[in-house]
C-alpha cells in the first residue's frame, strides 16, 4: 500500500494546518516551510476552490473560499468547505470588545509580546451590553461559553488559568478590519440604548 503513497512533500503539514485553521509566524517551522511553498500551496488549494490569504506583516495565514464569480467553469460543483454564518448578538459584543483591545495593544507593542486580556477585565466591559440581566453568575457563564465559540473561530485562545486570561490571535484583525470594528461599535452602542430606552419604559407601564 505505502508504495503506492505519492513522494512526500514538505509543505503537506502547513496544508494540513491551513485547513484546520489558521497558521501564524510563531508556529515556526510549519511558518518557514509555508513561506518557502506559497507557490504550491495556492495552486493545491486552488484546486479545491480555496484562496490562500498570507499576511506577511501580521505574521499569518488563512484559507478563504473564493467568491462564486471568481472562479472558473466547473468549480461550482466544488462543495464549500467552510460556510459563513451570522454571529449572534454576543457572540459580536465579545469579537468586538476582542478586537478593540487589540487595536489599544498595537498602539502601545513593543516587540513580539502577544495581546493578552483577563477574564475578569472583559467581564467587566461585557455585562454593560446587558443592561437588563441582573444575575451575574449567568453572565459570567454566557461570557465563558461565548469566549469558547470564538476559539472555535481561532479568534482567542486560552492563556493561563491564574487568573483565566486569553490571548487575541491576529486573524481577528483580518476578519474585523478597522472601519467594520467602528460600524460595529456603533450599532452595538445604538442596540444596548434601545434596551435600556424599552427597559425604562417597561418599568413606568408597570
């Protein structure tokens, strides 16, 4: 069976990661060998209808599925590999609040330090967009479970237990670029006044 295997190539690990995510700089040797085949490594995922995105500057790279007029004749029967889905309400207050802290990092870095942010710290900007929950225990829940689907995202990952912290990873900056994170910022600010304008109202109809 093994002779039948075609010839190893390098730059089959930093594709099988780019699958499986995203591969950034300080991966090191999976970053060297995708950065010495981006050549083979765009026409491979080409082929299964992928873009190959490297961002040299920020030290990463992703796979983006092509837009449907971007591609040739036949690639349509292609089936999408990753689908885009709407992020729910809480799920943009936290990329946001996320998001803006890296930016706050960035204007302040000084070498390769990575953006790192407590729990606590962003519980205590978090619970301001729910005006109307009470019970702190369920917020800090809803946090913890909202902060584990943005790993799954490969937004965050964890970083230290003492106390709970998590680093912001880059691709965040490349998924919300500066003008969407201040369209974002707005909107949310609008949403969260809107339900203290209803909470206040509820309270005077009662």
């Amino acid at each position: 069976m093994s002779e039948n295997l075609p010839e190893y190539r390098d730059w089959s690990l930093p594709a099988v990661r780019l699958l499986q995510g995203v591969v950034e700089q300080q991966d090191g040797r999976v970053w060297d060998v995708l950065m010495s085949n981006v050549s083979q490594l765009e026409q491979y995922m080409a082929k299964i209808g992928l873009r190959l995105v490297v961002d040299e500057t920020e030290g990463l790279a992703f796979l983006r599925q092509f837009d449907e007029e971007e591609l040739p004749d036949g690639y349509e029967m292609i089936p999408r590999l990753f689908r885009s889905s709407r992020l729910s309400f809480g799920q943009t207050v936290l990329a946001v609040l996320l998001r803006d802290a890296l930016r706050k990092f960035e204007e302040d870095q000084i070498g390769d330090a990575r953006c790192v942010v407590e729990e606590a710290v962003l519980f205590d900007s978090w619970k301001s967009f729910f005006p109307d929950h009470k019970d702190e225990v369920k917020l800090r829940r809803d946090l913890q479970s909202t902060l584990r689907k943005l790993e799954g995202l490969s937004f965050v990952r964890p970083f230290g237990s003492d106390p709970p912290a998590w680093e912001v990873r880059r691709i965040l900056k490349a998924r919300l670029t500066a003008e969407v994170l201040e369209h974002l910022k707005t909107q949310l600010k609008n949403a969260v006044a809107e339900k203290r304008i209803a909470a206040v109202v509820s309270d005077h109809s009662e």
